[in-house]
C-alpha cells in the first residue's frame, strides 16, 4: 500500500497510467471538442467521442449563485473548446478549482477511452451497480462518510452509529442533524471508521490524500460520485476497494442534459450509467 499524503498523487499517478497505456502521440492529438459547465458539475467531450464529468464545489461558484466565465477557467481568455488536453491537464494544478474540474473532466473521459481498449486489467467494472451494494458492512461497524452522499437515509434506517463529515450543514435535513459533524473533525472521526465512504469531490479540494492517510489499515474503503470515475490504480493501491462511479456514455446528450440543468437531477439515464469499479 502508498502511503504519504502528498496532494494530488493520485491524480498525477492517474495521468502518468493514462499516458502509459494510449501514449503521448495519442494524448497530444486530444483535444476539448464540447466543454459544459452546469451548476454542479463540468462536463466535456473530447474530439475522440468520449466524455467525462466532475462535481463542482460550492466555493468555486460566485455569490450570485451562478458560475465565473469561461475566461476564469483557462488562460488568456480562451474557452475550453478546442483546448489541448495535454495543456489541460498540466493547467489543472494551478490551484484554480475550476481548472481543477475541467481537468478531471478530461481525465475521466480518458479513462473512457482506455476501457474502450478491453486491455488486460486488475479490475472489473459492473455496470448499473453501486457502490453500498459492494462494500461489506456489519452489524457492529461504524461507517463514516465523508460528504453529503445519498447513503444517509440508509445508514439512518440501519439504527446503528454513523457520522457524516461536511462543509456544509445546510445540506442535511433536520433529522439527519445529529449525524452531520464538520469536516474539520475528520481527524478524530476517520480513524474509527470500519466503513469508510469518501466522496469523489476530495480530488478536487485536495483532501482525499490525508484523509486516507487517517484512515485505519482493516478500514473498508469505497469512493463514490461521478468525480472518481477514472482509472482506479492509484486509489487501490492506497487501501481504497470500491469506486462507484457514473461513466459518460452518449456524451452530446448528457451535455445537452446538462446545459438545461446543470444541477444534476435529469442527468441519470441512457447517456450516464452508474459502475462500480473494484479489483478481481
């Protein structure tokens, strides 16, 4: 197992796995044909047909409530269509979260590419499955998860402790309260989970690392959301056993679907499939 809770890892050993297995040549001929930002979530199609997706966090969208430009997502002014990946993916780690969202975006529709191959893999991916429905939970665990992900009401009903670490409070409904404690106890929390679920938007904040670094070595460990939805070597190789993510696969309509609500809600269907990404 890595250890070391260098930032960014993860993503860096991703990209340098997407750029062994399809090649520099191939990466270099790659570019941004359609780039959608919603309300939550940065969509794009690259000029090889596949797509990809990441969440966007609420402190990277103005006050108004509604998303910068295009011109303070990339350099010079220019607009994400017709950018180089390559300058895509070294441009994500400038610190602009935004950026940061294009660039996994991208990483996730190479992904898509790399699976298109059928290459000889560690791994197996289920389509139309979940990830709660392939992590083991016991009777006497305590799960933690990290993020407002949609697992409360489950955990909730299960009648047993739990704890949900988030930014944002107002996110939980009043009855969902007594769980929620702020993210910035994830050191006294993580270390006692048995079940560990952590949300893919810690690859975007840049959290996801030393969150794994605090995690104990029998803790069972699953990501979940569309953000994680990428090539999962780096993260297995760190103690994580479940990726259940959301694969792009008809990318022109569930960026048409996003342009009309980037909230998320109508995304789920033919052009967005849920997977779960786990070693054979």
């Amino acid at each position: 197992m890595v250890h070391g809770s260098n930032k960014h890892s993860i993503l860096k050993e991703t990209i340098g796995n997407i750029r062994r297995i399809l090649g520099d040549r191939t990466i270099n001929e790659l570019c941004i044909e359609r780039a959608v930002r919603g309300f939550r979530f940065n969509g794009v199609k690259l000029n090889n047909g596949f797509g990809g997706i990441c969440y966007i966090l609420k402190n990277s969208i103005t006050k108004g409530g509604s998303c910068p430009d295009d011109a303070e997502i990339v350099p010079d002014s220019r607009k994400p269509k017709g950018m180089p990946v390559s300058v895509v993916l070294e441009e994500m780690f400038n610190g602009n979260f935004l950026k940061r969202t294009l660039g996994i975006a991208a990483i996730n529709a190479l992904s898509n590419t790399v699976w298109s191959l059928e290459c000889s893999q560690e791994y197996e991916i289920v389509k139309n499955a979940d990830a709660i429905d392939n992590i083991e939970i016991k009777d006497s665990d305590y799960v933690v998860l990290v993020g407002a992900l949609p697992y409360r009401t489950l955990l909730k009903d299960r009648g047993k402790p739990f704890c949900v670490l988030e930014l944002d409070p107002s996110t939980f409904e009043a009855d969902e309260l007594p769980f929620y404690v702020p993210a910035e106890k994830a050191p006294e929390k993580v270390p006692l989970a048995d079940v560990l679920i952590i949300t893919g938007s810690t690859l975007v904040n840049d959290t996801l690392e030393d969150l794994l670094e605090l995690a104990k070595p029998t803790a069972r460990i699953a990501m979940y959301g569309p953000t994680a939805s990428m090539l999962p070597e780096a993260f297995f190789q760190r103690g994580v056993k479940i990726i259940g993510g959301f694969v792009v696969t008809k990318p022109d309509e569930f960026l048409n679907a996003l342009g009309r609500d980037g909230s998320g809600h109508h995304l789920f269907g033919e052009s967005h499939q849920k997977v779960v990404i786990k070693p054979k």
